[in-house]
C-alpha cells in the first residue's frame, strides 16, 4: 500500500467519511476544508486504473419473478442483454447510466448480467429472488 495523496489545509484537510465507489470501478470521497481555508469541503475522485472495474448495481437488491427493477451502471446504451443468474430478462435501456428491467419467472438467486457493446457486467452483489 502507498500514499497516493497527502490533503493538506490549502486541498481539502482531513478526508471525512469512507470512500464510496461508483459503478465505474473510480472512489468519491469527501473532506470538511476546502481550498485556501474555506469551510465549503472538497468532493474528491481517485480513479482506479488497474484493478476493480465497472460492475452494475440493482435497486432494489431483492425481488419476486416479474417485479420491476433499476440496473445502474456506467457505458449501458447499446445492451444487448440482461440476465438473472442466467434466466434472460426484457429490458430497456432508459440512458447511459440507467436500465429497467423486469425480474424473469424461473430466475435463481444469484448475479445479474449485462452484456453491452464493450462486453459483461456483472452485479457488485448477488440478487436474491424472494
């Protein structure tokens, strides 16, 4: 492990809370200070270049057979395909970041799928069917 970044007062001192990650794969992060002494905090990005990858994320996490569901992600124009542990589902495609889907009869507990024109994403946690 190693120092990427020391916050200083004129940055944004003292990181606030725990890092949040995207489903871009990059971390946000907060700090109390601001530049130059102000009290207004800083919003900070630690982009993550090896390592975790995108990956989506459901809302909710749990749900009966033909229950309507959001898949967030990042790059999902284009979908070709959405899956519940390997049961396909219809869906569309609302934006880049946005997906409604509906849960399919015969779907198993386990990872949500979608293949998009620059390949698979998988759920960040596995999807329970109730």
């Amino acid at each position: 492990m190693s120092t990427l970044h020391l916050f200083e007062p004129r940055d944004g001192d003292g990181p606030w809370a725990g890092l949040v990650q995207a489903t871009s794969g990059d971390f946000y992060g907060t700090t109390p200070g601001g530049p130059s002494g102000s009290n207004y905090g800083t919003i900070f990005r630690m982009m993550m270049i090896l390592g975790m990858g995108q990956f989506i994320k459901t809302t909710p996490t749990a749900a009966k057979a033909g229950a309507k569901i959001i898949i967030l992600g990042t790059r999902l124009r284009g979908a070709t395909s959405v899956t519940f542990n390997g049961a396909t589902a219809t869906f569309k495609v609302a934006s880049e970041t946005e997906i409604t889907a509906f849960v399919p009869v015969g779907a198993t507990t386990g990872t949500v799928e979608v293949t998009t024109p620059d390949g698979t994403l998988t759920s960040n946690v596995p999807f329970q069917i109730l």
